[in-house]
C-alpha cells in the first residue's frame, strides 16, 4: 500500500469518527472509559485523571482485558498507540524477546504496582512482558510515554509501563475458572480467587498453565516453537479502615520452551531447549496521617534464572540475575500545592553467567536517590518542577531536573509543555562481560522536551496530539567489527502521535492513532531509524461494539516504512518493509456467569516479522517468522 493510500485511509476514518452523531446516554459513559478521564497514577506517583496529568499516557483497562482476552502483557501492549514490540517467538517466551520499544528507544522502565520490576544485569531479558501471563491478576496496565527520570530515576528515557494488579474490595468473594483452546497446541487453564472479609482481610490466588506446540507463518512454513509454563501467585492484606493498608504479594513464573538453532545469524533446522525460573516478592504498606499527609513504603525482590541450549554444554547460556530494593513516598496535598518526595534503593546482582565466549562473569551495582516534585496550580495555569539526587555506584552522583508547564483553557481542553533530563547507567552485562563489554563507557545522558493537547471536542469525542524531541549523548552501541559495546555518540529523536475516540450511541465506539518516529541515520551507510528496524510510522484503528449479551472488538494495526538494513533494502520486498495486520475478539454470555469467546488473530494471515538482522526472505540471516492466521476459543464461569 502505497503512503498516499494509507493516508487517505486514514484521514476518511477519522472523518468518519468526527462526522458520527447518534446519541444516547450510554455512549457519555463509555467516554468516561477512554484516555482523558480514567484514572491514573504513573506520570505523577499520585491518583489524578488523565486530563489533569499533563502527559502522553494511555491505559488497557480491565475492561479490554476481560473483552479482548490479551493472553499475556506482551499482547495487551501491542494494541496501545505508539508501543513496538519486537519477539523472536509466537508468544515472545524464550531467552531472548519481548524488546520493548517507547518514543524510539528500548530504555523502558516496566513497574508491577509502583514498583521496578527490572533486572539490569543482561541487555537480553531487562523485562520480558509475556511472562506476565495470568492477565485474571491485573486492574489495568498504564504506558507513560516520554521521560520520567525524576521519579523513577535510570531506565525511564523513553518511557513507563506500570502493571497495577488486582485489590478486592468490600463484598465476599470471587472465584472464576477458564479454559482455552486453540491453533498450535495452544492450551492455557486458568483459575483466579479473591475477597475481602469484613474485618478488611483480604485477598488473590491465581494459577495458570499455558501450552503451544510448533506454529506456521503466513507462508505455510514450520518454525520450531515449545511453550510449557506455569504461573501462580498470591496477594494478603488488610485494609484498617481509611488509614492504613498492608500486603504481601509473592509470585513465581516457570517455562520450558523450544527454539530454533542459529549459527552465525542462519538456522541450522536444529532446536534449542531451555527454561526459566522466575520468582518475586513485594511488600506494600501505606499510612495516611491526616487529610493532607500520607505515606507509602515499598519492598521488591525479583530473580530472574535462564537456562538455555541445556542439551549441550560447551553451549549452554546460564543467567542468575536479583534486583531488589525499597521505595519511601511522602505526599502532602494543601490548596495549590500537591508535593511527592521520597528516597528510592535498588541493587542489580548478575550473580552467574556462562555463555560459550564467557566463561564466568559476575557483579553488583546499586543506585540511590532522593526525589521531589511539587504540582502547583494557580488558576488556568500549573506548573510542576521537579528534582532527583541519585548516587550511582559506578557512576557517583547525578542530578535530573524536571519541569511541566500547563493551561487549562477551559473544562474541556487543556495544554502542556515539559522538559525532562535522564541519564542511563549501562547494564552489568555492557560494562562487565569481559568478551563484549567496556568498564570504559560513559552513562547515556540527555533530555526530553515534550508538548502536548488534550480535549473533548463533544460528549462523545476526545482527541490528543503530542509532539516530543529526545537528545542523548555518550549513546551506548555496539560494535559489530570487534563485538564491543561502546560509546557511539550523540542521538536525536522526533516524533509526534495523534488520537481520536469517538462513542457514536449505546452500543459502538472507535479509536484512531498514528504515531511517527524519526531518528536520523549516524552514517551514510545506514538507514534513519536505528538502521531501518524501528518502523517511522504506526497507525493503531480500534472498532467496539458492547451490547448486554454480546461484544466484539477488532483492532487494525499498520507497521509503516521499515526496510531493514540499507545494504540490503533492495531485496527487501514491500509487503516486509510495511505490515497491516488485523485481529478479532469476540465475547457471548449465554448465562449469568458465563462467557464464551473466540479469537482470530492475524486474519488475513500476513507473512511478517517482528525481528530480524536481515530483512530480505525468510529463512535468511536471523529471520524469525511470526504466526500466520491462528484462533483462539475459551469458555469462563465466575460465581
């Protein structure tokens, strides 16, 4: 599809979505449910709605998880605007997936409840999403887009996901069960338990196991593929009335999993087996002292074990990576002024790795800080500076400001501009491994300037546009002549997103973004885009229809302008260089209690990549094909 087609389509579907009028009281509601007036915590650490938070952020609810039935995190993320994930597998669940790209860069800080849930000694498995498989357990998945270093300190240069899971509240309990079934093998069972009793005891218990066997691509070809994993976890608290709240979470996650060989970037037609073993522990308590003043203390402890290639030992790839730490929050809230502050502690341990050119590498970083910010409103206008003191061990102490700008037009539109400094620690596995990495490298240093919109046109109508710029220096690259991580230089980013959701009566909705990327190329050997393997364009086309009985959902997403390699583009085919994909959710509940639903996915069975090193065909340097057209069906009772 030609650019100026794909324009014209775009441009008739949001005319489309402004020309609807119907009416109804329904449709007033479920505009409650789309991005300026849900709730969200994540771009200030506080509880405010999305028109008051002066940030790109958009939210999968619940309510498109239950609809939608995202199987893991990995799929939820795919349908957010702007968000590229780049898998080597189906499912993104093996030793080295889920790459996570926001506003151009995969330096993605990921958060389970507030809390890191990162692990920094490999560039390989920072945080894999898929992993996060029991979607049962989570209220609602926020994705900030843009800087956050000020409060969340190193790793947040592009952006925030924070998962928030799932607190009972007052009313007995639930139980629900599920089952599905599809293409592959796929089999995933499923049961999840919460309540709360009238003391404010509380509590979630979830388990799940998911299979899926080898898969064909949108060609008919096999790719060796095994999913074997188990998921369980539990939560326990207690509410003491307005004032306090404490829980404990634990949670483990384990993986047996297939994959195909590859020998200097080309298959061999042989399979890999390995698996993981992950485990994590938080600690929340939270204290409110009066109707200003209220407190949250936090503990997290995260190990992330990888096995891979365990047939063969002059082979085999072991990792045995923990992060842990603790946050302290004060929030004081009085007239104009809301100020957050705290002190932030974690500490990366790589505490094994074995791979066949290092034979041993291990090591510790830890990272400290103090941050404050202060939401002040006068009027129409708001103004939020902020500050963080971090003191790395490697790289000794640092500052970050921050500063967001705001006016509020009226009740219905208001505008923002920011500016956000950050700097990147690199990981252990860049600075330590004594094959690839450099004890020499600087730390990634920078700052983002953002403007953005927010407004309701009407009742049943909200748009946003954001427009944000990114420079870096000392960026960290590697070298692909001697296999060395080095400094590569200075960086620039642009990019701009647009967005569009329009209730048109009681039962259908739509919602249409387009997110552009440009990042320029560092040589004339090289294509913009980190080489042509960050797509420039990302339109995201959403259509809900809600009814009593019945619901359906279909998600069109386009991957735009993304060649690959300059040295090879010319036999790079088109239809690889730009994606349409397309996929359906579809639920019916017969009784009270019950839903049934059905899934399709990649519907007009598209043969694509999300990740290669060689753009041209398939089967060739580190081609790995994704799914071509598969279904999904499952039944679910909640009583």
């Amino acid at each position: 599809m030609k650019k100026s087609s794909k324009s014209l389509l775009m441009c008739m579907l949001i005319t489309g979505i402004c020309a609807g009028n119907a009416q109804g009281a329904f449709a007033e509601e479920r505009i409650s449910e789309f991005n300026l007036d849900q709730m969200v915590v994540t771009a200030s650490r506080i509880a405010e709605s999305n028109f008051e938070a002066n940030a790109n952020v958009n939210v999968v609810t619940r309510k498109d998880i239950e609809e939608k039935h995202y199987q893991t995190v990995s799929e939820a993320l795919r349908a957010v605007p702007g968000v590229a994930i780049q898998n080597y597998s189906a499912t993104g669940a093996n030793y080295s997936a889920d790459y996570l790209y926001v506003n151009g860069t995969s330096h993605v800080l990921v958060l389970v409840d507030g809390q890191r849930a990162d692990t920094n000694g490999s560039v390989f498995s920072v945080f894999q999403p898929s992993e996060v498989s029991n979607m049962d357990n989570i209220e609602r998945i926020e994705v900030l887009k843009g800087s956050a270093s000020t409060l969340y300190g190193s790793d947040a240069v592009g952006g925030v996901i924070n998962i928030i899971t799932r607190k009972p509240k007052a009313g007995g309990a639930t139980t629900k069960i599920s089952g599905a079934w599809g293409s592959y093998g796929k089999k995933t069972y499923n049961v999840y338990n919460e309540g709360m009793a009238k003391g404010g005891f509380y509590w979630t218990v979830n388990g799940q196991t998911d299979k899926m066997g080898d898969y064909k691509d949108g060609h008919g070809n096999t790719t060796y593929n095994k999913i074997d994993s188990k998921s369980y976890g539990v939560k326990l608290g207690q509410k003491f009335g307005d004032k306090a709240d404490i829980n404990v979470s634990y949670a483990k996650y384990k993986l047996d999993y297939n994959r195909p060989e590859m020998n200097k970037s080309h298959y061999t037609g042989n399979i890999i087996e390995g698996k993981k073993d992950n485990t994590k522990y938080t600690v929340a308590f939270d204290y409110k002292f009066n109707d200003k003043l209220s407190n949250r203390l936090t503990y997290f402890s995260r190990t992330a074990d990888l096995d891979d290639d365990t047939k063969h030992p002059a082979t085999l790839w072991q990792m045995r990576e923990k992060t842990w730490g603790f946050s302290e929050q004060l929030t004081y809230q009085d007239g104009n002024h809301t100020i957050i502050g705290g002190y932030d502690y974690y500490k990366d341990a790589m505490n094994k790795y074995h791979d066949q050119y290092t034979p041993s590498m291990t090591g510790t970083v830890d990272n400290k800080a103090f941050f404050i910010q202060d939401q002040m409103q006068f009027g129409d206008w708001g103004f939020t500076p902020g500050v963080r003191f971090s003191k790395h061990s490697e790289y000794g102490n640092k500052t970050t400001g921050s500063g967001v700008l705001s006016y509020k037009f009226n009740d219905l539109t208001n505008m923002y501009v920011s500016y956000k400094e950050f700097f990147r620690a690199p990981y252990m596995y860049e600075l330590y491994n004594p094959f690839y990495g450099s004890e020499k490298l600087n730390p990634e240093e920078g700052e983002t300037k953002e403007i953005g919109l927010n407004t309701r046109i009407d009742d049943k109508t909200t748009f946003s546009a954001h427009y944000f710029r990114t420079d870096s220096d000392n960026l960290i690259g590697f070298n692909n002549a001697n296999w060395k991580y080095y400094n590569a230089g200075a960086e620039t980013i642009k990019g701009w997103d647009v967005q569009l959701t329009k209730a048109f009566d009681d039962h259908f909705s739509a919602t249409a973004a387009y997110t552009h990327t440009y990042i320029p190329a560092t040589s004339a050997d090289v294509n913009p885009n980190r080489n042509g393997y960050i797509p420039k364009g990302q339109y995201d086309l959403t259509f809900n229809y809600d009814d009593t009985k019945f619901n359906g959902s279909l998600n069109i997403k386009g991957i735009v302008d993304r060649p690959g390699s300059k040295a090879k583009e010319a036999q790079v085919l088109d239809t690889y260089k730009s994606i349409w994909t397309a996929n359906l959710a579809l639920n019916y509940k017969p009784v009270k209690g019950m839903n049934v639903f059905f899934k399709l996915n990649n519907i007009f069975d598209r043969m694509y990549t999300d990740m290669t090193s060689d753009m041209r065909n398939p089967g060739g340097d580190g081609w790995y094909s994704q799914p071509g057209r598969n279904f999904v069906a499952g039944v679910e009772y909640t009583f």
